[in-house]
C-alpha cells in the first residue's frame, strides 16, 4: 500500500501592496496635483514636480540675497478636519504658518515643499489637502516646489494623516527686519486674523468635547465647524507691498503664545508694547470660546490671536499711512497700542 506525504502549500507570494502601500496609489496622487502645483510656478523654477529634488535659481535683481526658511505644521486642527471631513483649508493652513513666519523678516516667500504621512494612501483626501496647499502657495505668491507622500502602514490610525510644510524666501541683506530700530513712541499695526487660525486647537477641542458641542450648530448665520476650520489668513503679498512703499520696523507674526508671547519675540530688550485691548474687538468666536470654556481673560492672550493675526511696528508719522496702505489692499487693520521705555522686569507686552 503506498502512502503520500501531505506537503505544506507554497507561501503566498508577498508584495509591498500587501504590506500595505499601495505604489499605484502614490503614482495617482502626484498625477492629480500637477496641474495644482503647476499654477503655482515662478519664473526661477527650473524643475517640476516628481523629480528626486527641485531646483530654483535666485532672481538676479538682488545684490545681496539673503536666504529665510521656516518649517510649521498644523497641529491639532488636523484631529477637526478628520472629524469633519475638511481636508482643504488645511494646507492652506499649512502654507501660512511657514511663509507668514518668514514674512515677519521682511523675507519674499519663493517655494514651499510639503510632507503628507499617513498610515494607507486615500489618494481622493490627499488630492484635497495639495490642493488646499496649492491654493495657499498661489495666495503667497511661492511655487509649491516638491514634496513628501509617506504610506506608513500601522503608524497612523484608518482615516489620519499628517502635514510638514517648508518656506524658503529670500530678503535682501540690508532689509532685513530686525526690530533693533524699534524705539518709544513707534505705533503697533494689528492686522485682523480670519479666526482662531492653526494655534490652540487643543483647547478648542476640549471646549468642544467637554461641552457635548455640535459642530454643525448654528454660529451667527454659519455652521460652526465652518467658523471653526477657516484657514489662516496669509499676510504675504499686502505686507511685501507695504514694505516696498515705506519702512517697517518690526512684524510679528500671532501663533501659539498668542499676543503675549509674539510680540517681545521681534522688540529689543528695552522697550515694551502696550496694547489697547479697547482699539479693535475680540470677534465673536472667541467671546464665544471664553465663555463656553470659563477660559481666564489672561489666558485667551497667551493661547489664542484674539483677532490679530499680524502686528506691525511702524514709526508714529508712519502709521495712518501705512493703515490706509494695508486697507486699500483688502485688510482689516487698527492701531491696537504704542512701544514705550520698558521698566525694570516688566513683560514685554502689556494688555490694559
């Protein structure tokens, strides 16, 4: 009687699709935002998107450029956008931080490159969020350049993802802002913020979560989560052309830290900003956020921009013509405050 040996079947062969990234997918991805990036383009631009790296050659109208770069993400807004199934005005939210940060050196934005991780590839939601930063490059006027995809299979929960955005600009040497020329008597600009922008989102979250708040709740006329999401505003191209038609002394630009901690970033160690919280209104959003979250007045000026998304320190004989310059060019400005004689261990910035 003859006997047969069962035998294990052959292993199933294993690609890196059943590891978990799809190649294919990332294929798709840079095909749908070339025409994205493509309207982003300067002249300097010497290569395009897929490229192992990119290449942009300084304009030849500065003497002596001077390189800027920054690097921001968005934080936890990003855990809203997931809920909400908002994935464009984040990279909107994402060019502004960087180029925005830039700007305050008085730096011209000139590309910008961006890093998308995630867990598994939803070429539909990452098409968005390019094209969201797309649309913040063009609103800056920097050539979104090149960027990052990054399929990481278990490193992200289904659904999630993360952003890294990266400015370059270039400033020429002798215009660098310093701020070392801020003196007493220079008036503080406030340029209007479009909402809570990309800072204390963590905050927001728990006001919402802790208060069972419904997103598509009604909030004067708008749902909510529409006031909540709106992207940050980009100050870039009305600055550049306040700069080129009189001298600004110093910029700051309003993220985490809010007024308290951003404005003593760009003054010398003698001076100090007084601002007048009386000159321009807390908008509605953030009475709101107070109120819902008992959140101390203090408290709102180091977390949140209050509605000042940009300050600028200018010379007084300067100030209501740079006011009607930032107007004219679609902005909400106020002047909120004035730089005096600082006092032995006072802040840097005072709220009355």
């Amino acid at each position: 009687m003859t006997s047969f040996k069962r035998e294990n079947p052959p292993p199933t062969p294993l690609s890196y699709r059943a590891a978990g990234v799809d190649i294919d997918a990332g294929d798709r991805l840079v095909e749908n935002i070339k025409p994205y990036a493509k309207r982003t383009m300067r002249p300097e631009v010497l290569a395009g998107i897929g490229g192992f790296g990119a290449l942009f050659e300084i304009s030849k109208k500065y003497r002596q450029p001077v390189l800027v770069s920054g690097t921001d993400g968005v934080g936890t807004k990003l855990k809203l956008a997931f809920q909400a199934g908002r994935h464009d005005s984040v990279g909107i939210d994402l060019v502004a931080m960087s180029v925005n940060d830039i700007l305050v050196q008085g730096a011209e934005p000139l590309f910008f490159l961006d890093y998308f991780a995630c867990g598994r590839l939803d070429v539909d939601t990452a098409t968005l969020v390019v094209k969201g930063i797309a649309a913040g490059c063009e609103q800056a006027g920097c050539a979104l350049i090149g960027g990052e995809t990054a399929e990481m299979p278990g490193m992200y929960p289904e659904g999630e993802y993360d952003l890294a955005g990266f400015a370059v600009g270039v400033v020429e040497k002798d215009n660098i802002i310093t701020g070392l020329d801020i003196r007493e008597g220079d008036a503080v600009l406030g340029l209007a913020s479009s909402g809570a922008h990309s800072n204390g989102y963590s905050l927001i979250r728990k006001i919402i979560e802790k208060n069972g708040i419904d997103l598509s709740t009604d909030f004067n006329g708008k749902a909510l989560v529409d006031v909540i999401m709106a992207p940050t505003r980009i100050y870039v191209k009305p600055v550049l052309e306040l700069m080129r038609q009189l001298p600004v002394k110093g910029l700051a630009h309003i993220t985490g830290g809010g007024l308290v901690e951003n404005i003593p970033r760009v003054l010398p160690d003698g001076v100090t900003a007084v601002l007048k919280k009386e000159t321009w209104d807390m908008p509605p959003l953030f009475r709101w956020l107070r109120q819902q979250g008992n959140v101390d007045e203090k408290e709102m000026y180091r977390v949140f921009n209050c509605g000042i998304g940009m300050a600028l320190i200018v010379g007084p004989d300067l100030a209501d013509r740079a006011m009607r310059l930032l107007q004219s060019a679609g902005e909400t400005v106020w002047r909120i405050g004035t730089i005096r004689t600082r006092a032995a261990k006072e802040a840097q910035t005072i709220i009355e």
